[in-house]
C-alpha cells in the first residue's frame, strides 16, 4: 500500500490565506507520502493580492510545477475547487500536465479504488447540478473584488466571525449529506464503489464522520483564525 495526504483551501495568494506558514509542514508531509492531493481551492483568484489574475495564474501553475520537481517521487493531483476553476487555470494545468507526468488535473472530482475527493463546493443549497453550474459560473469569469472589500473580509476571518458562520451552516452531518446528494446525482455508479470521501469547502475540518454507509472528511483550511487539517490516506499502487 502506498501513503498520500490530501489537503483543501489553501487561498493561497488571498490576503485571508495563512498558507505560507504552513510551507514548512507541506513539505514535510509531502516527503513522506507517495501522493498528495490539492483538493480545491489551492489558489484564490477572485481574491488575490497579486497584480491580476492572469498574473496569479501563472504564480499558480508554477507554484505547482516547482512543487513537484522538488518533490519528484510524489505524485500531485489537482482538483479544482470554486476559487480556482477559472477557464485559464484549467488550460494551464492541461498544458503543465502534457509536460510534467507527476502532475496531474481534475476538474470536478478524482476517484481511485475505493477513495472519492471533491473539492466540496456543491455544499451549498446548489446541490442539483444545473443550480451548481450556474452557481459556479461566477467564480469563472469574476475580477479582482476590490482593495477594501478584501480588507473587510479579511477582518471578518481573524475575528472568527466567518468561522463561527460556517461551523453552524455546515456541521458534518449537513455538509456530508449534501456532498453525498450530488454525487448521487452527477455520478451514482462511481459512488457505489466510494468507501471514504475526502472534500473540503466548508473550512470546517472532520474525519471518518459516517453518513449511508460512507465515511466522510474534511480537510480544513489555511485560513486565518480556522484549522488546517490535511488527512492521510493509503491506497494501492
């Protein structure tokens, strides 16, 4: 059996992100795993601090590269999530994964064996698909919000207000549920071979919380103010 640890809403580049203090413990969970697993939301592009987007999306895509040459006997899987599902960022990753084999890209959702990761965002009252796309589509097309609705934001997080708003929005049991209901929908053969699900979205970490016979995780987030909670996982080669 082979190790992996998969985690979720780094927002990295958004001034709320506190990723770049959790660097140092990436890296030393990545050196000892056979895979991770960015499960959306790595990058924030409609909140970046960067000069543009199309600019945070090249710092992305070579944030990703580099990761994976200084980590070359790991494999990277990319799963997109709301912040970063941007049309460009999708063909960057088409074009980083043509040249880098450790790379690879997921636009909804990875399956492997018996493991489901999703980025989670369908959990929301958007869960039908048509509502999720048109939900969705914003976050696709979106600039830059401006310099003082950042700012707001990001008070808002270091005095846990949006913390405290998202545990009661989305405790375990709301948020499984309704990450179970759309892949119910949008894929039900796949999610009758799933035993443990991996998502993040909510900010609200959990582990092996039991919902219809599957065991569900969240991973957290590098948010200030909220947890960071990457989860391992071991699979078969």
């Amino acid at each position: 059996m082979k190790q992996g640890v998969v985690v979720s809403d780094l927002h990295m580049f958004a001034r709320r992100s506190n990723a770049h203090e959790m660097m140092s413990q990436i890296g030393d969970l990545i050196a000892k795993s056979d895979m991770l697993v960015l499960n959306g939301d790595t990058f924030d592009f409609r909140w970046t601090t960067l000069p543009s987007v199309d600019y945070t999306i090249k710092e992305a895509v070579g944030w990703i590269d580099g990761l994976s040459k200084s980590f070359p006997n790991c494999q990277i899987q990319v799963v997109c999530g709301n912040h970063d599902c941007r049309g460009e960022y999708l063909s960057a990753l088409e074009d980083l994964a043509a040249k880098n084999a450790s790379v690879s890209w997921y636009e909804h959702f990875m399956f492997m064996h018996n493991l489901l990761f999703l980025h989670g965002d369908c959990d929301t009252r958007h869960t039908k698909v048509d509502k999720f796309v048109h939900w969705s589509e914003p976050y696709e097309t979106s600039k830059k919000v401006s310099h003082v609705l950042a700012l707001a934001y990001d008070q808002a997080n270091k005095t846990g207000l949006t913390g405290l708003a998202q545990r009661l929005a989305s405790p375990p049991h709301k948020a499984s549920k309704k990450v179970f209901s759309y892949m119910s929908e949008t894929a039900p053969d796949i999610l009758e071979n799933v035993e443990h699900v991996y998502f993040g979205h909510s900010h609200v970490p959990f582990s092996n919380y039991e919902y219809n016979g599957l065991y569900f995780h969240n991973t957290g987030c590098a948010v200030s103010s909220m947890e960071f909670n990457p989860i391992h996982f071991r699979y078969e080669a």
